[in-house]
C-alpha cells in the first residue's frame, strides 16, 4: 500500500482544475458569451451581469476547498510518514 495514496499532487492540481472548469463552465458561461456577442457582433459596450451563475461559481468554490483540503492531508501525510 506504500505510494498509493489521494493526497498527491497530481489529484490536487486536478481537483483545483476541475474547480476552474465548474466556476467558468457553470457560473461564467453565458457572461463570457454575451461580452463576446456584446464586443464582437453588436458593437456595443453592454455588460448584462444577470448572466452570472452565483451557483456554479459557489459549487466551484466548494471543490476547490476541498482540494485544499486535500493538500492539508497531503502535509498531514507527510509529518507521519516522516515521523514513523
């Protein structure tokens, strides 16, 4: 069972990863889309801020607190490993 373990590196940055693509996917979408619309097919400089998903960005902001929570773990891991 030695080196198999969740708190890793690798499945930290790919939590952390996974929060960006939530908060952009599912909270900043269709704001990103309507400013591309607004700047490049209208012309116009409206921003309509009712397009951001608070949501999304707050389920984002979940997962990337729990990979923190994991890199918490990490370093627990590490202190005991170290210590036995």
């Amino acid at each position: 069972m030695a080196g198999k373990t969740p708190f890793s590196n690798k499945h930290i940055k790919a939590i952390k990863l996974i929060s960006l693509f939530v908060c952009i996917n599912f909270g900043l979408k269709d704001f990103i889309i309507n400013i591309l619309f607004s700047i490049l097919i209208f012309k116009a400089n409206a921003i309509h801020l009712i397009n951001i998903h608070l949501l999304g960005i707050l389920f984002g902001i979940i997962i990337y607190l729990i990979a923190i929570i994991f890199d918490y773990g990490k370093s627990l891991q590490e202190d005991t490993d170290s210590i036995v």
